[in-house]
C-alpha cells in the first residue's frame, strides 16, 4: 500500500581541506531540486540541510596522501603571505549529520557531490546515515557526472544522478514510489544484479520552464557577503567555449541555454522582497550574449535604487565577452567586482586549452575596468601541463604591473576533463589530490618548489598591492616605510619583505619569532622580481623599482 506523503532530505555535506571559501556556499542546486519536487511531486516533503557552512571548523590529521605537504605548509604563519598549516574538517561531523538525519525519518536522502577532491566526504555521509537510516540514498552533482562509477561502487549508495538533475530525480521518484521500474529514468545509475547499470541521458526541462529555487530552508542571514544578505543567481547553463581544463560540459552538456532577462529580473525582485540585497552570478559564462547582458543591466539600474542592489559574479567572467560599453553598464547597475580569468599571456598555451581569447583584449578590459572603478581580481593557473616556467613568470609579470590583485590557482587534473585525455586513467589518489592546495600536478617543467614558489611570490605582490599611499606613485623603499608605519600584519609584512631582500630567505611569523621558509625558492622569486619595472596596486598607484 502506497503512503500519503513521502519525505526527501538533500543534504549539502561537509569538506576536508586547508582551506575553505567562507563565501559562494549558499547552495543553488538542491534549492533547484527541492523547487521541481514541490511542483511535479506534491506527495513529497522536501528539506534540505547544509551541514557545511555554519557548522564550525576542527583540525584533523593530515591524510597520508598528503603527507608531503608539511615541507611546506611547515608552520602557523600569521604573515599576510603565509599559505596553509592546520588541515580542518569545514562542518558538521559524520557522527552529527546521522544523527540529524535519522531524527527526520527520511524515505530518500540526497547527497550532493560537487567537487572530485571531496568525494570521500560524501561517502563519510552515506556510510554514516545507512548505519543508522534504512532511507534510499542518491548522490548527484558534478562528481558524479564526471565519474558516475566511481561514486556507485560504493555500497552504502544505491542510485546515482548524472548531468543536470531535475528532471531525472522527478522521474526516479515517481518510479522508486511506483515500486522501482527504472529503466526509462535518464541520466540514473543503478546496480543491477551485482553490476552497475547506465541510463541513457536525456534533455532537463527548458531552462525558462524550471520553477525558481526554493530557499525557504535558508534565512537570508545566513549567507553573507560584507555584512549583508547574500543569495546565487544563474541566468544560464552551459558555456559555448570548451577549454581544455573545464569539466562543466560532463554536467549542463555541449548547449549554451540563458534563461530570459524577464525570468532573471522577476528571481532578483523576489530575493530582494525576501531580504537580499547582494546577488551572486553563479554561471559559467555570465556575458557571452553580450546584447541581452547589457539589457539586463539597464533594468537592473531602473529597477533598484543606487547603491542599494549589489551584484557580483565570483564564478568569473569571461573577458572575450566584455566590451567598455558593457561594463559601464555593469557599473551602475552596481556590480563592484570583476573576476577575470586570464589563465595565462601565452598565446601557445592559449590555444592548447582551447581557449578563444585574445590578450590584448584582456588588456583593454583591465584598462576599462580600471577606469569605471572596479575591484579586478586576475585568475592565473599555474602549471599547465604543457608550459614552461618562464611563460609562467611573463605572465604573472604583466599582471603584477596592471591594476588587479592576482588569484593564483595551482593546476589539478579532474576526472575525465578534456585535457586528462591525454594522461593515465586518474586513480582513487589522483582524485582526492584535484584540489588547489595538493600542488599534485609537476610536470617536466615546473616542479612542486616552483609552484608553492609561485603561489606564494602571487600573495606578495597581492599585499603590496593592497597598500594605500596619497601620491599617485611611491618608491618600494617609501612603500615599505609606509606599511610599518600602518602597523599590525602591514609592518609585519615589511619587516618580512626587507629581510627577503637583505637576506634572500623568507621567513614565516610563527608566535614571536620567525622561522625560514625553505620550500620558497628566493633565486627564482628574484628571477621574476628582474621582470619588473613598476607594481600596480588595486586602487591604481603605482610602486616603483629600482633598476
């Protein structure tokens, strides 16, 4: 006999890392989820619980896989250039979310998976709630669409989801309450008699035909960005470009889709009702339609009062897309930062990615951006398979003399990327590394030193470039003089970058002493230093070098 109603229960789970992004946490895809069950499924009582932000953070040990990285996170440094030390556990333990979950009696428990390194953690949940919870479990998100079988040969999950959701977990309901027929389910994986079974994939709902999120789990409190309500947004899926690095097409498919500037503005009028007033873009290419942005931007500003609205696109812009007219738009429709993604200089390198950017293009953005006053954070990934050192070195110059802070993202491979076509089928360990902080990834011509090298000399300069001076440019001698005089971790960067020069050592600040740093390659932050003539600095001085 059939019962009344039916409880889901999606759950957003804890990560394990170095570090984790206080921010861009809200999330957007079970808010999806939960909003196509109410509508399609009505017997179906849908909550959803985000056991990752809000939920405190512990030190645990180091896993053994990255055992290698003490030689280089080696010490708490409390210097504005330290990288990592303390391993945490970001949320709640596996012990509380079992509890959690078998106090609500769920019929069907949801797991997102989202990124490859923190797989484990999602099988921690699972393992956990079927040891105390007889509820089905079904695990989706971008992992799983990368590796469906990696996930499914797990025996505490039952069924996994591919690809975009909606759609498939309608249909999956609807069969599993109809007693387990789920052969014409798209993008499901199942077991079958021992052996893991596919569904074909199919098309999600029309873009313009999915219900808007449901966040009735989430006070608007809860999510913030500089003290004030923060809610995601997406006005498409997809992206039309397909670099080399990006997995995005494993999940929303080869078809650019953008939902229409009515649907967009009627979700941001109802955030805003509700309590938000900072929106993030989540897409993956939030501007390629160039033409229907800058629409949506002019009724941004006749829609919401000046200064009241704030927009933002952390996800990253793409800057082929982006022209001066459009950012002046963007501008006073109250987007405050951009996030490009550079990548790198080398038009070589470029075009092994796949990627159909121009460089001087990304110059004339910087340069606008500048104008119209934004806050320009530039993406680098360093150690692209392919490139040498040196390249790398040209490219972090350029940006150290342009007006933009520098986001240093350390190359790791995922699961079935374009570009690991070319490697070894990636194992259970190369999984748990794709993850920034592993620096994982050497190649022939960057090694692990070089790379923390790197990442490192990039927070040097985003410090010096954070400084603040009444002239329109400083000396690097007066520059130094004036963070000392700033006191707290400005001195403190001082005094650290005087003994770089004096000494050739970097050193962590660890209590009241300072410890040398020796994984930090001083000859080749010298090599790059050779490279510059001047420092831009965000807010669009200039620190100048001695020759």
């Amino acid at each position: 006999m059939k019962k009344a109603s039916y409880k889901l229960l999606l759950i957003q789970p804890p990560v394990q890392d170095f570090y984790d992004t206080p921010i861009r946490l809200q999330p957007l895809g079970l808010a999806y989820l939960k909003a196509i069950v109410r509508r399609e499924l009505p017997d179906f009582e849908v909550t959803i619980k985000d056991f990752h932000h809000g939920r405190g953070r512990r030190p645990i040990p180091l896993p053994k896989e990255l055992g290698y990285l003490k030689a280089y996170y080696a010490y708490p440094d409390k210097s504005p250039f330290c990288s990592f030390y303390h391993y945490y556990h970001f949320g709640a333990s596996f012990d509380e979310i079992a509890a959690e979950v078998a106090a609500e009696q769920p019929d069907i428990v949801g797991i997102s998976s989202l990124f490859s390194a923190y797989s484990r953690e999602v099988i921690r949940c699972a393992e956990a709630i079927r040891q105390v919870c007889p509820a089905t479990i079904l695990v989706g998100g971008s992992h799983v669409s990368a590796a469906p079988e990696n996930v499914l040969r797990h025996k505490c999950v039952d069924f996994v989801i591919r690809g975009e959701g909606e759609r498939p977990l309608v249909e999956f309901l609807r069969a599993w309450k109809d007693g387990g027929d789920y052969a014409e389910v798209p993008n499901l994986g199942l077991k079958r008699e021992g052996e893991i079974v596919l569904t074909p994939m199919a098309a999600n709902y029309s873009i313009d035909d999915l219900p808007l999120p449901d966040f009735s789990d989430f006070p608007p409190e809860r999510y913030v960005f500089e003290r004030r309500p923060l809610c995601t947004i997406v006005t498409s899926r997809g992206c039309p470009h397909h670099c080399a690095f990006c997995s995005v097409h494993l999940t929303f498919g080869a078809t650019y889709r953008r939902r229409s500037n009515e649907a967009i503005l009627e979700e941001i009028a109802l955030r805003y009702a509700q309590g938000y007033r900072v929106f993030d873009f989540e897409d993956d290419n939030l501007t390629v339609r160039t033409a229907e942005m800058k629409a949506l931007c002019e009724q941004l500003i006749t829609r919401f009062p000046e200064g009241d609205a704030q927009f933002l696109a952390m996800n990253g812009l793409s800057y082929h897309s982006l022209d001066q007219e459009l950012l002046g738009l963007m501008k006073r429709a109250g987007f405050t930062h951009l996030n490009l993604s550079l990548v790198t200089a080398e038009s070589g390198i470029r075009r092994q990615a796949n990627r159909p950017h121009s460089f001087a293009q990304y110059l004339e953005i910087v340069r606008f951006s500048a104008l119209f006053g934004f806050k320009i954070v530039s993406y680098h990934i360093f150690g692209l398979p392919d490139e040498r050192l040196e390249s790398m070195l040209d490219s972090l110059a350029i940006n150290a003399e342009l007006p933009v802070l520098i986001g240093a993202s350390l190359f790791y491979m995922t699961p079935n990327m374009p570009m690991a076509s070319s490697f070894a089928e990636m194992t259970e360990e190369d999984i748990f590394k794709a993850r920034l902080t592993a620096m994982a990834h050497e190649t022939p011509y960057v090694r692990r030193d070089d790379l923390f090298t790197l990442f490192v000399t990039a927070r040097i300069l985003d410090f010096l470039k954070g400084l603040r001076f009444s002239t329109p440019s400083i000396s690097f001698t007066d520059a130094l003089e004036a963070a000392e005089q700033n006191g707290g971790r400005a001195a403190l960067g001082a005094v650290l970058l005087r003994r770089l020069f004096d000494e050739k050592v970097l050193y962590a600040a660890v209590g009241k002493r300072f410890e040398a740093i020796h994984r930090f390659n001083a000859e080749l932050f010298f090599r790059f230093w050779a490279r510059l003539h001047f420092i831009g600095t965000q807010n669009g001085g200039l620190i100048t070098l001695m020759s």
